[in-house]
C-alpha cells in the first residue's frame, strides 16, 4: 500500500514540473521576449508552451 502512496506522489511532482518548467525555461530574454524572434517562432513557442502546460495538468 505504501508503494502506491509513493509512486503517486513521484507522478504528480513529474506532472507539476511538466506544467511549470516550459513557462521557466521559454518565457525569458532568450526565448519569448527575445526581440529578434518572428512572430511565428514565437506562436510555435507559445503552442510548446501550451502542450507541455495541458499535458501535465493532465496528468496531475
């Protein structure tokens, strides 16, 4: 029963770093404020965005 508990607990830390991690690493200089970037670079940055948000909110 325990094992249960535990391998509860790791999936849903895997899903809440799958739902936080894109905004940490794609909303920065480099990425989604970087001036250089068309738009459209930065609309398929926002649809990865997105995904990786939905995906694990899903999975929480």
């Amino acid at each position: 029963m325990e094992h249960r508990k535990v391998s509860k607990r790791i999936l849903t830390a895997a899903g809440l770093v799958t739902m936080v991690s894109p905004w940490i690493a794609d909303m920065g200089r480099t990425h989604m404020r970087n001036p250089h970037w068309p738009p459209h670079a930065k609309q398929h940055d926002a649809q990865t965005i997105a995904l990786g948000t939905v995906l694990g909110a899903a999975s929480v």
